[in-house]
C-alpha cells in the first residue's frame, strides 16, 4: 500500500465503498490495520487499483472466492511518527491512529507493529536518514546486537542493544561524531518495540 497516497483509514474505506458498492467504513479499515479481519481478494485487489501498493501475482485474474493458501500474508501498518537515529528526541505528535497512513508489508510474521520515518544519521549504515522501520511492540526483549526503539525519561531513539559492562544504546553509523548512550539506571529507559524491517524508496 506504499504510503497509501498518504491516504488516511477514512478516505481509504470511502474509496473502497464507492468501488465495491459495498458500505464500507473507517471501523472495516481499523479492523484489517489491527488484523481483527481477513482481507478478501476483491478487497486486496480494490485496495490495489486505490493505493497503487501492489496485490500479489497469484491474486490477479483470480475468481472472488478468496485468496490461496500459499499467498504471503499482508500485514497492515501505520506509519505513525518519526523517531531520531541520533539524539534523544521528544515524539513530535501524538496521531489518532485511525487517521494516519497505512503501509502494506508481506510475512511479517506475528506481532504488533507501526512504522517510525528515521530523522538522522546515527544508524545510516542500515537505516539511512529518510528510510523507515517496521517495530515490533509486541517484542521488548533485549538481546545484544539487536535494533530497538528505546524511550529514556520521554525520548524517543532508534538504536542498538549492547549488553556489555556497562550496557549501552549503540550507533551504527559511517559519522564518527555519533557516540554511544550510557545511562546509569536500566529503569529508566523503556523498551518500545524491536526493529523488524527497515526500508528505503530510491
């Protein structure tokens, strides 16, 4: 769903009611996101002809009766903010999640996930300033040389987990300028989700 078009859950269900003459509103489109509801594949096809965000091959041409089984699960995620791979940031927004754009990603596998824009230089050798990371919340447990979304005293970072003496929130970036971050209290920094995926339009 490729962004969406930057299309919100509200202007999506309108559109896909006007092409599946079919009342569909912004609650059908918040239970796919959520994955309370199986997408059908005249619905996966509309959602295609709307957004642009390819359907997969073996769903074209297809009858209405349903998708196969060997069809790649499609995972609805928002796109909710941006986080810094860099400094400490406050989130700049707090956005009601049925407004915000939707991606689509396949085999994600299980999980709760958004999507953070990264701001920043301090993990460009996976992430590059401008790309996006697909976070699992549903994943919190740190294991050493793994990315995660960290919040420290209500800052947000995107970094890696480094269990050593003393343990740290590591960059991994080509600019020498970015340094580690140490903290004295393991309490005080909360684990929001584990990077799953990062990508980036060229």
């Amino acid at each position: 769903m490729e962004h969406a078009n930057g299309m919100s859950q509200s202007d999506l269900a309108r559109a896909l009611a006007t092409r599946l003459r079919v009342g569909f509103d912004r609650s059908k489109v918040y239970k796919i996101l959520k994955e309370e509801r199986d997408v059908s594949a005249e619905e996966m096809l509309a959602i295609e002809e709307i957004t642009g965000f390819p359907a997969p091959a073996s769903l074209r041409g297809m009858p209405k009766a349903g998708m196969p089984k060997d069809t790649p699960k499609i995972t609805r995620v928002p796109l909710l903010d941006s986080v810094a791979a860099g400094k400490l940031k406050a989130p700049s927004s707090q956005i009601p999640v049925e407004d915000v754009p939707l991606l689509a990603f396949a085999d994600l596998g299980r999980g709760e996930f958004f999507a953070l824009n990264v701001e920043g230089d301090s993990m460009d050798r996976i992430s590059p300033e401008g790309s996006i990371i697909i976070v699992n919340k549903a994943d919190r447990t740190l294991i050493n040389g793994r990315c995660y979304v960290f919040s420290h005293r209500g800052e947000t970072t995107y970094k890696m987990w480094q269990s050593g003496d003393p343990a740290h929130l590591a960059p991994y970036s080509t600019n020498p300028v970015n340094k580690p971050i140490f903290f004295k209290n393991k309490k005080d920094l909360e684990v929001i989700g584990r990077v799953k995926r990062t990508l980036l339009d060229l």
